[in-house]
C-alpha cells in the first residue's frame, strides 16, 4: 500500500490497494451564497467552532469538482443542511439540480422539523435522494420530536441512509451524544443511518449503537487526523473499529472543501493505523459502494 503523504499520491494509493478510486460519502456542495457563510463563520471561529478552522480549499464549484475528479473519488455527496426553518426545502431542490448535472454526486437532501417536512422529504425521496444529512449540532433540535418520527419512518422504508452529526463535537448541545438518536433507532430499528465524525468525542456510545443496529454505519470525517478540533479515538477501542470495518460499516468522509489540512491527510491517517489492507479497501470502497449499490 502507497502511503498518501500529499493530494498527488492519493491515485498512487487507491491503485496499490487493487481498487477503481475511492468514494467519499462526507463531501459538501451547496449554494455558493451558503457556502460563503458557512467559510465565514469557520474563519470567525463561531460558537459552534470553537477553534480556530482555516478553510484550505475555498475553490470555485467547478475547481472543487476538478480536483476530486483529479484524486479519483469516483462517487461523493453534497451535503448541505438548514439552521433553521424555511431553508430545507429549497436546498433539496439545489441538491437535486446539482446531482443532475455532476454524475459522480449521490444525490443528498435534508430536513429540519417545521410544518410541511413530511411532505418535501417525500417529494426529495420520489426526485431520487440518495442521503440525508441531518445536522443536530448545527440545526440545535432534538430528533426525538413528534413531527419527525414520520420522517425516519419513511427514510427506514425507502432504505435511503440519514448521515447524523449526533455527537456533541466539537461543540455540544442538549441533543447531541448517542442518547438521543439511539432512541430515534429504537424507534426506527431498520433505519438505515451514518453516524458523521465516528460520534466524535462519544466514540464508545456510537460504536454501541452500530453493534446493537445492523444499519448503523460510522463515517471516519477528520478523525486520526492532526487537527484537533474533535476528540482522540481511544487505541482501545481500535479493535472494534477493526471489526466493524470489516463488515462493511465504516465509511471514508472527509469533510471536503471545508478543512484544515490536505485531503490526502485523512486518508494518510487512515492507513497510519495499522488495520490492514483489506480494512482501508473496505472503508475506502466496498462498503460505501454496497451502501449506494454501486459497482464493486
């Protein structure tokens, strides 16, 4: 295997590991308006920050979709995601454009609870939505609301995966940590879910709930990575970070454009942790690949 110690090397390193690319399933691409605030508030370091977060790819649309391209991530998303009412919507229908135009991009949605989001999530579902990103430390809300079970109900249904910031990095809120969204699972055992950042800092707890739910998978966004803005992942719990790789139910995100460091560095870290080759195939493709029902 090639260590990938800067951007040029990542082909080198897909290719060493006998695969086609990589897929990326913690990617952003949103409306150039929200994208510029969203780089404004990283480069105010705002509250839900807490640090100092130089952005390292503040690119045109168009550069950032040539250099994933360049890297050979053959499949990412475009997760965007409301801070408040009124906003869902209209990103599912950006969303659903950009898709159409960026054949690499799996088609992404969102919600937020207010009035009506039964109904746009649906209509998301029925135009082809692929994921949903659901922000609880960003939207601030609990998962747990009424108005919501008929949304992860229909999720569960259609089998179309919620990648959830759950856990309470890097800043925490009343609903994050794997007690409230473990309860949405109990209420929703066939959800089909990606839990963002590892569940970074509660790492323990959200490894629990993927032994407990078959559907939970964990995405590797930022973490082993030099930026410490989240949590260490305990060496203890390595072992089951093994296991469930193995099994299809770790997932390669980056967090891309919105990093600090070379997107080379995660994957760098990834391969630093001495799991093996048939764990980085697996994170890097297989099981995103078996997720989104693409070729393998």
């Amino acid at each position: 295997m090639v260590e990938p110690r800067s951007d040029s090397a990542v082909p080198a390193f897909w290719r060493s590991l006998g695969l086609p690319g990589i897929i990326d399933v913690h990617v952003h691409f949103m409306p150039q308006r929200l994208m510029s605030a969203v780089w404004g508030y990283f480069d105010e370091a705002g509250p839900l920050i807490g640090t100092e977060w130089p952005i390292r790819y503040r690119d045109s649309e168009q550069e950032r979709l040539d250099f994933l391209r360049g890297l050979g991530v053959r499949a990412f998303t475009s997760l965007a995601y409301p801070h408040r009412p009124g906003m869902a919507e209209s990103l599912n229908e950006w969303a659903a454009r950009f898709a159409a135009r960026v054949p690499e991009c799996l088609q992404s949605a969102t919600f937020y609870p207010e009035p009506g989001v039964e109904e746009y999530v649906r209509r998301a579902l029925d135009a082809g939505a692929r994921v949903f990103k659901v922000h609880l430390q960003v939207g601030g809300f609990d998962p747990r609301l009424k108005e919501l079970d008929a949304v992860w109900g229909a999720l569960a249904d259609a089998g179309v995966p919620a990648l959830v910031h759950a856990g309470s990095g890097p800043v925490a809120n009343g609903f994050t940590g794997p007690g409230p969204f473990g309860e949405v699972l109990a209420r929703h055992p066939r959800l089909t879910a990606i839990v963002a950042h590892l569940g970074a800092p509660e790492f323990d707890g959200f490894l629990a709930l993927a032994d407990a739910h078959e559907g939970v998978h964990l995405d590797t966004t930022m973490i082993f990575t030099r930026f410490a803005a989240l949590a260490p992942f305990p060496d203890a719990l390595l072992p089951r970070l093994r296991d469930l790789g193995l099994e299809g139910r770790i997932l390669l995100g980056t967090d891309f454009p919105n990093i600090p460091y070379e997107y080379a560095h995660q994957l760098e870290s990834l391969a630093a942790l001495g799991l093996g080759d048939d764990w980085l195939r697996s994170v890097c493709w297989q099981a995103p690949a078996a997720l989104f029902d693409l070729p393998r």
